[in-house]
C-alpha cells in the first residue's frame, strides 16, 4: 500500500486524507541502499517488498491502474509518458507530429503526457530543434496540445529545462555533436564553471549571479507560460547533466562562490528556482522535479546528498521526484538493466517521505504494476516503450485482466471483433 496515496479512505472514511504507514517499517534517516549496486543478494527489506508484490498481485490496494490524486489534478492511473526529446521544432515551435506523437499516448490509455524538455531561453536548447516556450508565441501550438491531450482523459504536463553546456549540439541522428560556430548552427554554451561536456568542446561561459537571476526570472516566464497553455503539471528538469544538474554536481561545479563549494551552496540555484516555480504554480496544479539520483562517479552527485535534497524540495511544496540518473559526463559507468533506477526512487520515497516516479527499461505491465503495489514508486514512467507501443497502456489493462477503456471511437469496433 503507498504510504502517501490520497485515494485510500482512512478509518473515518476520509477520502484526502493520506494512509498511514507503521513507522517501525520506514528506514531511518540516511540509511543505505537496501541492495547494493551489483549486489544479488536480496536484504530483509527487498524480501519484504518482493513478498508484498506477490500478495498484491492477489489482493491489490494500489496498483498501476489505480487513480492517483496530486492536489487538485487526478490522474486515471500511475502510468506517465516520461518527456522525450524529439528535435523537431522549428524556433521552438511545436507543430502538427508533436500534436499526433503526444496525443496518441492520451488515446493509448496513459494517465499523464509529458512534453519534452522545453526550453526557458533560446539558449537553453540541446539542439536547433528543441521545444521552446521563450517567448509568448509559443504558447498556442502548445495549448493546441495540451486541449487534446485533455480531452482524450489523460493530465497534460510539461518538462521545463535548460541544457547549460550541453546545449547546442546536432540532433542525435545526425551524431549529436557539439556545434561549435554559429556557421553550424550553434551558439555560445554557459554553465556554473569553464568546464565542458566533452574535452574539445567550447568552453562554457562562467555564469555571474546576474545571469543567474535572470535565468531564474526566465524560469518563472516559461511557468507561466506553460500554465496559459493549459498544462496541469509542471516538472523542473534538473538532471541528466543539464543547467540544474551542472550545479549540483561537483564534478561540473567548480564555484567557489554562493552557488559552489559546500551541499548548500550548489543546491542553492535548484532550490531557489523551485521555490519561484512553486509560488507561481496555483496551488490546485502539481509540481514534479526530475533528478539525476547519482553521477554514477566517484565525488560527484550521489544518494546521500539526493535524499538531502528530495527533504528540502518537499518543504518547497514539490509534489513528486522523478528519479532518473546519470548525464552530467560522458563517461560513467552506468549498469543498465530492467528497473535499474526503481532503487533510487524507493529509497528516496522512504527516506525523503515524498512521492516519487520510477523510470528506466521499464517494459513489462506485471513489473511496472509490482512496482507500484511493492511500494517503490507512485507512479512509473514509460520512455522508449511508448514510442515502440503507443497503445502500451491500454495491452497493460489487457495484461492484468482489466477491461481496457479504448476511446468510444475504437471501442465500439474492437469490444464487438473481440466477441
């Protein structure tokens, strides 16, 4: 059962009210991963999971077709559409593929559709052909989006993001480099120190604390955008190497100022834009912010300083963590197998007492649904998967003997071929 599932009744019949938890069962403060990296062996709190999986397959309380209630927003299940790049946009302008690439996974039964990472400045693209939501005019196309999204039943959100010294680079099928000169179509990079990505390319500029506060300011603007748009949540992308994370992780943050140094001082910028994000945010609408759990490196971003950080983000009124990995060098050792971020989020929902999303090779419904009744994550968040089945959500109904809930368009036709 989640501990911080709005949707089941207390013992007074209270439908808000949160589910409680024996608090002999909830780790302590800081304590360890319960399965180490590489290490098979299942400690007493896996097999515990593990046993709690397989009494909820018989008897689920919260299972990944169960609604979740996030503040005022319901989602109709626990499923996401995790937000992809998809480097199409022409100006940051969203266009007529995104409209059908979005809202096919809203007819496909999802509970959330998430846009890509969308840029806050023109400079905080990855690429030339990056969502943006800059300038006013973006607004539209991506309400267009957002209305249909809506209206197929699923929750229309938005990943705002800034890539930092990432940005600039050519589209992934063209190989992803860096674009060095405006000649092929780049631009100059910034980022929290003259470090790059990758060791020849251009040297990020230094950011100053007025560039800081006008990229706060710039965040703030794309919010508000993205809620005259329509979007019912809002996630702050601070990982995978981007601005956010380059600040938090001391293998990219090279300060010695208030932005560097100690913990404090490099969660500072992530702090402080999710407080303005936060007070600009109705209070009704969710707030997500995906991280980076660990730099999967010696002395960088790790475990230990996430869950520091996941406490002071709940206290901000941060809804949920979306708990990805990895992305701020190019060469980390990341051991990438079914679920091998799922840890990182279960430890964070217990250790932080905030409401997390899992991701990563997450393929199979009996294992996205074990992850939710085991208590790991409150919701699961489907990339690649999506983009090879837009319909995964409604085969995942199908898999765990739910009556799949097609569009009254197809329903009709397929129940009737079905009999």
């Amino acid at each position: 059962m989640s501990r911080y599932d709005e949707n089941k009744h207390d013992t007074a019949g209270n439908p808000d009210a949160l589910s409680t938890a024996n608090p002999a069962a909830t780790p302590a403060a800081g304590a360890a991963a319960t399965t180490p990296i590489g290490d098979h062996r299942l400690s007493n709190a896996a097999l515990q999971t593990q046993c709690q999986s397989e009494h909820d397959r018989e008897i689920p309380e919260v299972d990944l077709m169960s609604p979740l209630t996030l503040r005022g927003v319901t989602f109709r299940n626990r499923i996401a559409m995790s937000p992809m790049c998809m480097y199409s946009a022409e100006d940051g302008f969203a266009n007529d593929f995104h409209l059908v690439h979005l809202g096919s996974r809203a007819i496909g039964g999802v509970g959330l559709v998430i846009v890509e990472a969308t840029a806050v400045t023109v400079e905080g693209r990855i690429s030339p052909r990056d969502m943006g939501i800059w300038k006013d005019e973006h607004i539209e196309p991506l309400a267009r989006i957002a209305r249909f999204v809506e209206m197929q039943g699923a929750i229309p959100g938005i990943q705002l993001a800034h890539a930092g010294r990432k940005a600039s680079c050519d589209a992934p099928w063209n190989g992803g480099g860096s674009l060095k000169t405006p000649a092929e179509g780049g631009w100059s990079v910034i980022g929290p120190s003259p470090l790059p990505f990758y060791a020849d390319d251009p040297l990020p500029a230094l950011m100053s604390e007025t560039d800081i506060e006008e990229c706060i300011e710039a965040w703030g603007a794309a919010a508000r955008r993205a809620l005259n748009a329509g979007f019912k949540m809002i996630e702050l992308h601070a990982a995978h190497g981007y601005l956010m994370h380059e600040f938090l992780s001391p293998l990219s943050n090279h300060r010695t100022d208030n932005y560097g140094g100690s913990l404090a001082n490099r969660m500072r910028l992530l702090l402080k834009v999710a407080k303005h994000l936060r007070d600009i945010i109705p209070s009704e609408l969710p707030f997500f912010v995906r991280i980076s759990a660990t730099d999967w490196a010696d002395g960088g971003w790790d475990m230990e300083q996430s869950i520091i950080l996941c406490r002071e983000l709940k206290l901000l009124g941060v809804d949920l963590i979306d708990v990805s990995s990895g992305g701020v060098i190019p060469d980390a050792r990341i051991p990438v197998t079914r679920g091998y971020q799922i840890q990182f989020a279960k430890r964070i929902r217990d250790e932080a007492q905030i409401r997390t999303g899992g991701v990563g090779l997450i393929t199979d419904p009996q294992y996205a649904d074990e992850i939710i009744t085991g208590g790991q994550a409150d919701l699961v968040f489907i990339g690649r998967e999506l983009l090879r089945e837009p319909y995964w959500a409604l085969k995942a109904q199908h898999a765990l003997a739910i009556e799949p809930e097609w569009p009254i368009q197809y329903g009709y036709a397929v129940k009737r071929r079905a009999k």
